[in-house]
C-alpha cells in the first residue's frame, strides 16, 4: 500500500525541518521569506501537521522555533485555515462558527497558539463566543471597529476575558474609541479584568491605556474607577505616572475610593504606596481624613522599633501625612550650653536630628520624606526653617493658641494625647519653642505644658512628612 500525499509530505518535511536542527530552522525562514513558497507551505497538510500539530508542553529540538516563525509570518491565517479543518474534521467556517468548538480551540494545547496568533480567525472566534454573527468581521481591526460587535464581546465573560488574554486585541480594543467604551461601561468586562492576572498586567504595562482609564475615572465614565481601584497593578501603574495621577486627583470621587483602598492596610503596605496615598491626600485632605492616627513601624538603627502616627492630614504645607512618634527614641539636650541663642534654628538638636538621627532612618523612609517648613519663635533664629526630620513646636501639639509655630495637630486632644513614654515610662519631652534666654519649652511627663534648660538631655520625640 503507498503512503498519502499527506503523509508523503510529514515525512519528507520532517527530514528537512527537524533532520538538522539550526538547516531546519534556517530553511523554514527562507521559505517563508519568499510568498510563493510560503503560501504553498501554509496550504500542505503534512508541514501544517508537523509545525503546528506539535505539543508545546513537548517540545523537541526546534518545534518551538519552528512554530514561531510560521506564526509570526504574513499567513498565519491562511496556516489556520487549513490546519483547524484537519483537526476538527469540518469546514473552518462551521469551526469557528460553533461556541463549543471555539472554547475547544482556546483551550488546546496546540490549538490556541495558532489560534492567538491568526487575526482574522481570531476576531470571528470572539465573536462566536459573544454569540454574535461574525460574517462581516475579518480581523481585529474589523471587530474593535464595530460598536455592535464589541457591546456584545464586551457582554459576554468568556468573550472579553478571552479578549484580554491576547495583548495585541487587547492593544487594539484601547486604542480604539469604539471598543474602549464598550469594555469601559461594561460591568461584565470589568469584572473580567479583575478576575485575571494577566489581562491586569497587559493594561498596566500600555501607559496609553492608564492615562485612558485614569481620564475615564476623572470624568466618572463607565466602570473605570472600579477597573484601576480593584487592581492592585493597574492603581500602582495609574498612581506612578504623572498624566495619569494628575487625572485622577482632580475627582473627589476617585480619591474617596483611593482613600477607602488601603485604610485598613496602611500600617502593612509597602512605603512607596504610603507615598503615592499621601500625593493624594496633600491634593485632597479631606477624603483621606480616615488616615489621621493611623500607625507604621519603623526600625530606627541604633534605638529599636517605634511606632509612628498619622499626626495630621495636610496639615504641613505640600504633605499628605504627617508623621509623629509615638514614644521617645532617647534623651539629648537642645544646646550643649544653656542657651536657646539662634533657637530652634541653629539649636544642635536640629543639626543632630538632621544628621545622626536621620541617617538611622531606614533608606526607603528617609528617601520620601519631604523637606517642609517649620515656623518658629520670633527674635531666636530664623522665622521658618526647612527641616525632614523636627521635634514639634508648643502650637502643634495643642499647647499655645494660634499659629505662630504652624498649625494643631488634630491627634492632640488632651494632656493624656501628649504623654510619651522612653524605655516604658511617661517621661518629659522637649518642643522646638523657645521660651527664655535659656529655656526651650516641653511636655511633661503628665501631658502639660513646660520648660527645661537648653542643655538639659530629655526626651525626643521626632516627627517627620510624606
């Protein structure tokens, strides 16, 4: 009995292709950098058979190679055309056209990558399985362009999560106006989005896309807010970029629900998002009034773990948060001598928290704090002066009316709000606030206003802003 043609032709391709590994790879590329051999490939059985019709999960020497290069060619869908029929023993027509051949189709193990790359049989399987007649869609250009095709793409879960596994349909739906307000208004899609790692990381990685969905978000359109709050990559992407955050912080309601996303997570999320939320909140106190007395450990080298609260918000001009700790990280004097001559200013508290106490922040902390404005007593030193790390002024921890020294700290309500302790006891610690000649003012250990000698070693309490 003689062999088929079909099998004639495995045979001898299989010799030529995969009998010499680097010659088989390097005559597929010469034959399909030439139309007329190329198109007769893409119409043999026996090389669709062996190229295509090989496991992925078992590759051999050049399969993966091999399939690559036919399908990054000029006819993948002619390849597809005729491959699928000898796979599913029917016409291509009635393949694409059945839903439950094409859930098949994307689900094989050599199926789908053919079927992933063919863009005219890709957009008629999409279509299929939005159940919509794909008669007059043939390619993703043709699909993305139809408002009928797309609403119901968009509509159906298998569909659009199908959509945004494949990075050039996805691609294309956002970078046409049609398709995108589809997917955008669609509960259905944005639900499949949020339900798929991959579709996630596809959008956050095409900033186009971002600014887009951060644009739509601004204006309240559609499902877009829910799309870049309900992934933790698409917020981070949206939140970094400048065009995208300046979009976004311009609507109170996205920032409310910015706000609502890590409230309960602050204390956990890594710093970069500490600084990212407290972009917004400089921008939008208001909506993000829940983080006030919100706390975050930080191991200072040198004196242990403390706790930090969220002192106020906005309160310190070109912050979102303010930072204040929660005990005492030792005893120092402000002056060496018992002096408040040059204040807070030129006081060697300043300079040693500038410096040493700074420096025993870790790195990703100190990299974001903001360098801010702090008032101080008029006639001792300078009347404002640029500091990252500080001790707070009697004005901000609610010891003296009006704003001579900044504004209230909201936290501080009483005496029992201002008591701090060092190594587990209420102790006296000191403010910025110059009070005499020779004394800076402090908080007793009971929570109530007083002062001390310059050089006197008392309790520290820095504060800091992000």
């Amino acid at each position: 009995m003689s062999l088929s043609a079909t099998t004639t032709d495995f045979i001898n391709l299989a010799y030529l292709l995969k009998g010499n590994y680097r010659k088989g790879v390097h005559r597929l590329r010469e034959i399909m950098g030439t139309p007329e051999q190329a198109q007769a490939l893409c119409t043999n059985t026996g090389a669709l058979c062996l190229i295509l019709g090989h496991d992925p999960t078992i590759p051999d020497a050049n399969s993966e190679q091999l399939r690559s290069i036919l399908l990054d060619g000029r006819y993948t869908d002619l390849a597809v055309e005729n491959w699928l029929p000898l796979v599913f023993e029917d016409t291509i027509e009635n393949i694409v056209g059945d839903k439950t051949t094409v859930a098949a189709i994307i689900a094989g193990s050599t199926t789908a990558p053919a079927i992933a790359a063919s863009d005219k049989w890709l957009a008629k399987c999409l279509c299929t399985l939005a159940e919509y007649d794909s008669a007059s869609i043939n390619s993703i250009a043709d699909m993305v362009g139809s408002s009928t095709a797309m609403a119901s793409i968009a509509s159906s879960t298998s569909a659009i999560t199908t959509l945004f596994n494949s990075e050039k349909c996805l691609d294309a739906a956002f970078a046409s106006d049609v398709a995108y307000n589809a997917i955008v208004n669609s509960e259905t899609a944005s639900d499949a989005v949020l339900a798929n790692d991959a579709a996630q990381e596809n959008i956050a990685g095409n900033i186009t896309v971002v600014r887009k969905l951060a644009a739509s978000a601004a204006t309240g359109t559609g499902y877009a807010s829910d799309i870049i709050i309900g992934s933790d990559v698409i917020t981070d992407a949206a939140t970094s970029d400048d065009t995208a955050r300046a979009s976004l912080m311009s609507s109170d309601a996205f920032c409310t629900a910015y706000a609502a996303k890590y409230v309960n997570s602050f204390s956990s999320v890594p710093w970069s998002t500490v600084a990212a939320i407290a972009e917004f909140a400089a921008a939008k106190p208001a909506s993000f009034s829940a983080y006030q007395g919100k706390k975050r450990s930080i191991a200072i080298t040198g004196n242990g773990t403390h706790s930090f609260t969220v002192a106020g918000v906005g309160v310190d001009a070109g912050s979102g948060f303010t930072f204040i700790c929660d005990d005492l990280v030792g005893t120092h004097a402000m002056n060496s001598s018992n002096t408040t001559s040059g204040g807070w200013e030129s006081s060697q508290m300043r300079s040693w928290l500038s410096s040493t106490m700074l420096n025993n922040f870790p790195a990703e902390v100190r990299n974001l704090m903001n360098t801010v404005g702090k008032k101080n007593t008029s006639g001792y030193g300078a009347a404002t002066t640029q500091d990252k790390l500080w001790i707070p002024s009697q004005t901000e921890v609610g010891l003296a009316s009006g704003n001579a020294e900044g504004a209230k700290y909201p936290i501080f309500t009483d005496n029992a709000s201002r008591v701090k302790k060092n190594g587990g006891s209420a102790s006296y610690w000191w403010l910025r606030s110059v009070v005499s000649s020779t004394n800076f003012r402090g908080v007793g250990a009971d929570g109530s206003l007083g002062s001390g000698g310059a050089s006197d070693a008392v309790g520290v309490c820095p504060c800091f802003c992000i």
